[in-house]
C-alpha cells in the first residue's frame, strides 16, 4: 500500500513538473515568435519532444511554416490535425488558435479583407478560443480590430480594440503593447470622425509610454509615434498651442535618447526620426511656417541612416515635401505650391514612385486651374488620370475626374465639362449599387454608405458643373439637377460630421454645399415646403457644439445622465451604420442582424434609465431640427434675420410668422471690406462714419424691418452693431424704429424660446473690482482704476436690492463661490482681448485675478442675464464654422442664457450712465432689448453732443430677451372684482329706491 501511494506520489510531481515545464516552454515560445527567431523556436521544441512529443511536433510544423515560407496548404493541415484532437490540452487549444492568426494575417497580406474576417471570427468562436493564453486572445483580439479597420467598419474595430485593452490592462498592467493599442483605438476613432475620443486615447498611449519609455528604445518610437498622431488631430481641430507643447515635448524625448536609439537598431533610430520629422513638418507647415518645415525635411535627406536606393525611406521623404506644399495650397499660396511639387518630380521619375506621382499630378492640375493655367492643369490631371487605379472602387479616380471637369469649364469647353462630370457620377453610382441610374434621378439613398470628405466634394463639384450650366442654358432641369445633387452632397456631410466641434474643412464642405443651395432657392421660384426642406438640410449640419453644451447645462444634467447620453448617441450612430449594411453572404448578413438587435436593446436600457427631462433633451438634440418650429414661434411683429457668410457670396433668410424670403446680400469680400472700414471709422469717433453705415444697410438690409428683429448673424458681421446702421433715406438710425437682439443660430434661438425664463428672480450681484493705479483714460481699456465702475454698481446693486462686490471682495473666489447664489451678475470690469490666442483672453478681478475664456468654457453658471460692462467682451477670433470665440460665446457655454456684452473698447462715463438706465428700464419689467434700446435712446437725447454710435452702440444683448421681473396680474383680478361689486351695490341700491319709491 505504501509503495503503490509512493509511485501515485511520483508520478504525480513528475506530472506537475512537466506540466510547469511544458508551461516555460510555451512562454518562451511566444518571446521567440513576437521577436521573429522562428530558427530558435524550432530548436527549443526539438529539445523539448520527451516532454510532449505530439505537442512538440505539432508547434515544431507551425515554426517551420513561418521560417520557410511554407504554402498556405500546409497550415491548413495541421490546422485539421489540432481540430481532430477530441480533448485537446491548453497548449493544444493555444496552438490551434495561434494557426487562426497566422492565417487570417495570411489573407490580409493579399488584402482579402473580409475572408480574413471571416477566418479570425471562425477560430474566435471554437471553445478553445477561452482556453487560449492572455498573450493569444489580446493579440487576437487586436488583429481582429486592425481588419476591421481595413474593412472599413470602424465600430467593431473600436470594439475589439477596447477588448484587447480591457483584458491586457486586466492581466499586465500599462505596457508597452497597451500603448500600441490606445494609439491604434485613436486611429479608430479618426476615421470614426471622433476626434475629441482620438485624442483621449493618444494621450493615454502617452501617458503610459512617458512612464515606461525611459530605458526602452522600442517604447521610446512608440511614444513619438503617439506625440505625432495626437499632434496631427490637434492641428486639424485647430488647437495648435497643444499641438506646440506636444511637438516639444517630442523634440526632447527624440533628442534625449538619440545615442540610445541609435545604439539599439539603426532602423528603430530612423524610423523615430521620421516620426519627428512629421510631427515637425505637419506642426510648421499647418501654421504657415513653409520655410521651417521644408528645412525638416531636408533634414531626413542628411541622416546617416537615411538609404537613398530605399524606396520606402525616399517615398516617406517626398510625401513630407508634398505636405509643404498640400498646405501651402490650404492657405491659398498657389504659385509656391506648383513651384515646390515641381521640384519633386526628378526624384519620382528617378524611382518611378507611382503613388507620390499621381498625389503630384493632381494637385498640380488643383493649383494651376486656380490660377487659370487651364492648359497646364489639364496636362497634369491627364497625367494623374493615367497613373490612378481603375480597376478598383476608390474615390481618387473619381476625384481626378471632377477636377478635369472643373478645368474644362474653366476652358469655356462647358459641354465636356458636363459630359465628364455626368459620366463620373453615373459610373460611381453604377460602381456600388450595380444598377445604371441617370444624373438626374440619382438619390441619396443610392449613395449613402459614401460619407466620405471626397465623396461629398465630388457631389458638390458636380452640382455646381450643373449650376454654371444653368446660368449660361437658363433650362430648369439644369438648376433642378443641381439642387438634387447640393442635397445628396449635404445628406451626405450629415453622416460625416457627427455633432461635434467644426474643423476648417468641416467649414469649407458646409459653407460650400450650403452658397449652392441658397444660389439655386435664389435663382428658382421654389415652394415654401422646398425652402423649409432646404432650410433644414442646412441647419442640421451647422455646428452643433455651442447648442449641445448650453443644453446641458441649462437643464443641468446629472454626470450621470449625462454619460447615458452621450452612449446613446453613439449607439444610434453605430445602429443606423448596420441598418445600412446589406450583404450576399448568409453568415455576414446573419450577423448584421444580431448587431441591430443587440444595439437595440442596448437603447432600450439606456432610454429607460434616462429622467424625463433627458428624454426631451435627447428629442431635442438630434438631427430633426425643423424650421417649422421656428416660424411658429414668431409673434406677427416679429421677424428673425439669419445670415449665411459662405465662400464667395453672402446670403439672408427672412422669417416671419408667415414667410421665408431668400436675399442674395452681395459678394463677401466687398462687404468684409465695408465692415472693416465702418467699424474703424466708428471706434475712432470718425465723423464720416454715416456713408460707410448707409452701403451696409443698404446691403444687409435690403428688406422691410418690422419692429422686433432678431439678427443672427456669422463671421465678421458679429461684429457689427445692426441698430447703428444709418438709413440716409430716412436720415434715422435702426434703433429709432426698431428693437433689435442677437443670437447664435436658429436652433440656439429656438431652444432659448423653449426655455423662457417664467419667474421673477431678479437675484442680483454687481462685482466692481479695485486697480491700484490710477488712470486718465477714458475707456475702460487698460488696467488701472475705473472711476465711474464703482459708483455704477453701487447704484445698479441698491436698485435691485442686490449684494455689491467691490474693491478688495469683487475678487475671482467670491464670483465663483457665488455662481449659484444669483441669477443676474453685473460686471463692471477689465477685460482682455487675446486675438491671436483666444483662450488667454480674460475678465480681469481685483488683486488682478484673471477669469480665462478657458475657465467659463469648464464651469456651469445657472444665471439668467449676465452683463459684463467691459470692453471688447464681444470679440474675438473668428473660428469657422462656431463664430466668434468671445467672452460671451463662453458664457453662452457656460449655460448662461443672455449676456449684454461690448463690440469695442467703450468709453468709462457713458458705459455707466447707459447702464444704470438699462437697469433702471429692467426693473420697469421691460425685456433685455427692449431696456437696453431704450437706454441708448435716452443717451442720445440727453447728450446731443455724444450722438456718435462709438458712445452708446457699443453693448448689444444675445440670447433670451425676456424681462428678469415680471409683475403679477392679480391687481387687474382685484380691481376688475372692485368694479363689480360696486357696479352691483349701484344697480341694488337703485332698484330698492325704485321699489320704496
């Protein structure tokens, strides 16, 4: 008994110990196979055939397929081999799946896409998939994300990226691999047109990288290839004082560990110095700076490792000369950028580089048809149109077509022109539905799947062929073709620009599609439902950023349900991505439809978990704005005046509770000149300042007022204080017969209407800061004391029975600390204006305190008017597409609801005294406008000699109109029952009399 319980004893270590074994061996089985030392591998499993010899031949078979190269045929087999094995081992299992990998990779590599798809999700889905090892499933999962990337559906990849990581994160920690993965997530969401989410997860992968990265070279490139990617999304997006610190903290890292790199792998070094070279190159040609990034450039050329017989070296080396240039053409240089892609052509002719001679090519063809060179523009589209893949369904042979097609209009060869564009929409039409459909019955629900940059250009392009063509036939169907095609181009941008902050090409497709459908509404006699129709196409893709953020706050949403939200939105998006997938294939299709189901359910829950509130919220925020609701909001002597400032023309669209009108306002450039000379004659107190402001009212306009008006204005016209433009006809200022207010959009107006405020809260707080020197300065400009500030709160604060912050308390800590304790806030302060960089400009608190544009955008201020009594609190940098980046768009961000704020840098004394009328006028129970009309009128009547629109124009109100108080009606109750009982006493008496009588 005793031996037969020591040989179970025996046997039992002897097992364990070859188990652990077996386990060292597969893990360093792994190592070898991640560095590609299939040679070695294969040796350690020779030497490992007494251990498990099936095992042992099996991986020794799958090594030698990846060191010799071997035919697909033979991972086939041993993959039959594994799968024969009825109760395989988990070194078995992790085989198994290890041959799914190699195989999928093996189709990738012929960019069979979707068969490696296939391949990956019939290996995830054997049980021994859960057997595999952590190292298998994260790489697996990561490779799954990686192909579906290729495949064109970024939400699986986003999906299974975020599965690689969880489990990765779950088991290592924050690795090297981790990074990888974050940095391949944000690529994922770039094409997922999520930037703010792309840059998230750049900065985790450098996060963690910065931590690790110090000792490891390969861990160094991943960090600058991180530092790269976030930098190229910042630049898009327009925030280049990040993308700065980012392309200097790039610069020391590369530079710190150069000799490092260098020692450890002269590839690993160079490809870090490309990585650099592009961070340096996109930052500096992206702000204009060409010189400096050609320089960059030319620094690769004299790098040591730099191979000039490496194909892949010289063409990442013209690629980045051809980014010079790219930008170069982005800020309109055309001759520097014809001049710089010439000089690349002897090297791509040396190398017979196919790819950086089409990408030359075309934008050659661009550059000289902007400059009218219509000859040499054609030569080199022909040029690109030789070299562009035919074969395959790809935009860029569209695209070249299109361009060809602009040049021969430009040529006077117009019916070229439409024969080209008419086939090249056609074909690609043809090309993804397999079905032949005319120009002009073309839809949108034809080309859905193509929300694409490119593709929204070509339907753009196209349509204005269509346009030119009407404008020289006069035939209706041109015109109406036109149309057609301008709103499949913005069905189109509605898929591609998912709500969030606008980018300058945004911008650019927007104001594009947008001046062709108010140019064909101008040119045709449409119906009032095609003018609603049109209308609404062109507000759903307006910028969206400004009117969620404001939303949120004014219903003051939970984090909570604020996070709900925004999962919501995304999975309605990702849900109407499959609704629109259709496929042949039984497999594909069947899982399409259990992705909608899961989606759908996934909603559920989440609408469910939502409040009431949310729930309208959400009914709010999509992509159903209508202009109906506006219209039925308008009292009949109301009128909103909305302004379209597109590329070339500028656009006005009439409202009023019965009508739209469509005014062709007049060229842009022409009117942004008007603007600026007007606005200087009228903040240096020029007395011929009334001929400038007669042109501009008499084209901005160009219609009848009636008395109460809402401009809504973009661009350079915020500027503009519309109720000083001067009518030499009837020798009267604007304001003289109308009420005048502002507003950011439509749907910011309606949603302003929506939520008017009710009560009378009129809760106010006035803050007037000390500054220590004293000032003869007479506007409210520079740092120092403002004299008439104090006494204006004073009087402003005693009216309202508000509480009064002055000197040493008007401090930056009590205005945050009192943000919730008040429903007015009177700032009567410095300000500065930071055009350049419009996140340093600030309000300016005693002790000097500085309240930073970036500040508001980060806090909630629940308050129904705030009125910064400060200069230029209204200007700012034009951003396209979001307006002007001012302190009261900030505020507006904040959740603010209306804000009086100021043009230019207004004079101390009369700021004062129009201010205590306004509030004077306000507490009368008048609305915003209205008190502040009636303040600058009585200005002007008081100080005939101070009637220059520089003393009293200055500070407009934007947003709510409504007064802070409200009277109660209970009086007229009181005194209407007064009346009757009296009138009953009277008609009692009489009769009695009457009776006595």
């Amino acid at each position: 008994m005793k031996k037969c319980f020591f040989l179970v004893l025996l046997y039992s270590i002897s097992f364990f110990s070859q188990h652990n074994e077996l386990k060292k061996i597969v893990r360093l089985s792994d190592s070898l196979e991640k560095s590609n030392d299939f040679r070695s591998a294969i040796k350690l499993w020779q030497n490992s055939r007494d251990i498990n010899p099936s095992l042992s031949k099996n991986y020794i078979d799958y090594f030698s397929f990846l060191k010799e190269k071997k035919a697909i045929s033979f991972l086939e087999n041993l993959q039959k081999k594994l799968l024969k094995i009825e109760k395989r081992t988990l070194s078995e299992s992790n085989l198994l799946i290890k041959t799914y990998q190699v195989y999928y990779k093996y189709l990738s590599e012929k960019k069979w896409w979707e068969e490696a798809i296939e391949k990956g999700l019939e290996g995830k889905k054997l049980q021994d998939f859960e057997l595999a090892s952590i190292t298998t499933k994260v790489a697996y999962f990561s490779d799954l994300a990686y192909l579906y990337r290729q495949h064109k559906n970024p939400y699986e990849a986003i999906l299974y990226y975020n599965k690689s990581l969880d489990l990765n994160i779950a088991i290592n920690g924050e690795n090297g691999d981790i990074a990888n993965d974050y940095n391949n997530l944000g690529d994922a969401y770039i094409e997922n047109y999520k930037p703010t989410k792309a840059n998230e997860c750049y900065e985790k992968a450098i996060n963690i990288l910065e931590k690790i990265a110090k000792n490891e070279p390969e861990n160094i490139d991943k960090l600058l290839t991180g530092y790269r990617n976030l930098i190229s999304n910042l630049l898009e997006y327009g925030d280049h004082e990040k993308a700065k610190k980012t392309r200097s903290k790039a610069d020391i890292l590369f530079f710190k560990n150069k000799n490092k790199l260098k020692k450890y792998s002269e590839n690993l070094y160079f490809h870090s110095r490309q990585m650099l070279i592009d961070a340096n190159v996109t930052f500096f040609a992206a702000i204009g700076e060409f010189e400096l990034a050609t320089k960059y450039c030319d620094s690769l050329k004299r790098e040591t490792s730099f191979n000039k017989e490496n194909l892949e070296a010289v063409e990442f080396s013209i690629i980045r000369f051809f980014d010079v240039a790219d930008f170069m053409y982005e800020f309109e240089e055309y001759e520097q950028t014809v001049k710089r892609l010439h000089q690349l052509e002897p090297e791509i002719q040396n190398f017979n580089l196919v790819i950086p001679k089409m990408l030359v090519n075309a934008k050659l063809g661009t550059s000289y048809e902007k400059l009218k060179n219509y000859e040499k523009a054609l030569h080199h589209i022909q040029i690109a149109e030789q070299i562009v893949d035919q074969q395959h369904f790809n935009s860029s042979k569209f695209s070249i077509q299109i361009i060809k097609a602009m040049i021969l209009s430009g040529m006077n060869r117009n019916q070229e022109a439409v024969a080209i564009s008419k086939k090249t929409l056609e074909q690609l039409v043809y090309e993804k539905t397999n079905t032949k459909i005319p120009i002009h019955q073309i839809k949108f629900e034809n080309v859905s799947e193509l929300a694409d940059a490119y593709f929204i250009n070509i339907f753009e392009k196209v349509a204005t062929v269509y346009l030119d063509k009407y404008n020289q036939s006069k035939q209706i169907k041109d015109i109406e073709i036109a149309l057609n095609l301008y709103q499949i181009a913005a069905n189109l941008f509605q898929e591609y620009y998912l709500k969030g902050e606008f980018n300058d090409y945004l911008s650019y497709y927007h104001y594009k599609i947008t001046e062709g459908i108010l140019e064909c509404s101008f040119l045709n006699t449409i119906s009032f439902q095609e003018k609603i129709k049109n209308i609404n196409l062109i507000e759903r893709n307006a910028s969206q950023h400004l009117l969620k953020e404001f939303d949120k706050k004014i219903k003051r949403r939970t984090p909570e349900n604020a996070s709900y939200l925004s999962q919501i939105n995304n999975l309605k998006v990702e849900l109407e991505y499959y609704k629109k997938q259709k496929s042949n294939d039984i497999n594909e299709q069947k899982f399409y439809t259990t992705k909608i189901t899961l989606l759908q359910k996934e909603l559920e829950a989440l609408e469910h978990k939502i409040s009431k509130t949310e729930k309208n919220y959400y009914k709010f925020n999509t992509s159903d704005f209508d202009i109906n609701q506006v219209i039925s909001k308008l009292k009949k002597e109301e009128q909103l005046v909305k302004y379209y400032v597109c590329s070339e023309t500028i656009y006005a669209l009439i409202f009023s509770n019965n009508s739209i009108e469509i005014k062709k306002i007049g060229k842009k450039k022409r009117i942004e000149k008007l603007v600026k000379n007007y606005i200087q004659q009228v903040k240096n107190i020029q007395t011929n300042f009334k001929k400038e402001s007669d042109s501009l009212y008499s084209f901005l306009l160009p219609f009848s007022l009636k008395k109460r008006v809402t401009i809504l204005p973009e661009s350079f016209l915020n500027y503009i204080p519309f109720e000083a433009l001067y009518n030499n006809q009837n020798k009267s200022y604007v304001i003289e017969n109308h009420l005048l207010s502002y507003d950011y959009s439509l749907s910011m107006w309606l949603l302003h209407k929506q939520n008017m405020k009710n009560e009378g809260n009129s809760n106010l707080a006035a803050f007037s800061p000390l500054y220590k020197e004293q000032s003869s300065n007479p506007k409210r400009s520079d740092f120092k004391e403002l004299k008439f500030a104090t006494l204006e709160s004073q009087k402003i604060a005693h009216l309202f029975r508000g509480k009064l912050f002055a000197k040493e308390d008007a401090t930056k800590t009590n205005f945050v600390k009192e943000i919730e304790n008040f429903d007015v806030f009177h700032l009567s302060m410095h300000s500065q204006l930071f055009e350049d960089d419009f996140n340093k400009s600030c309000l300016l608190f005693s002790n000097e305190e500085k309240l930073y544009f970036s500040d508001l955008y980060g806090m909630n201020i629940p308050a129904s008017l705030v009125v910064l009594s400060a200069c230029d609190t209204g200007n700012g940098t034009i951003k396209n597409g979001e307006g002007i980046m001012s302190m009261s768009r900030a505020l507006t961000y904040a959740g603010v609801k209306s804000a009086v704020v100021s043009l230019w840098q207004v004079p101390d004394q009369e700021t004062s005294e129009i201010m205590i009328s306004f509030y004077e006028n306000l507490k009368k129970g008048q609305e915003k406008n209205e008190a502040l009309a009636n303040a600058k009128m009585t200005f002007i009547k008081k100080n005939p000699l101070k009637n220059h629109p520089f003393y009293w124009a200055g500070f407009i109100v934007n947003g709510d109109t409504s007064p802070i108080i409200t009277f109660s009606n209970n009086w007229i109750i009181y005194v209407s029952i007064g009346i009757l009982l009296l009138l009953i006493a009277f008609l009692y008496k009489k009769k009695l009399f009457q009776f006595r009588k």
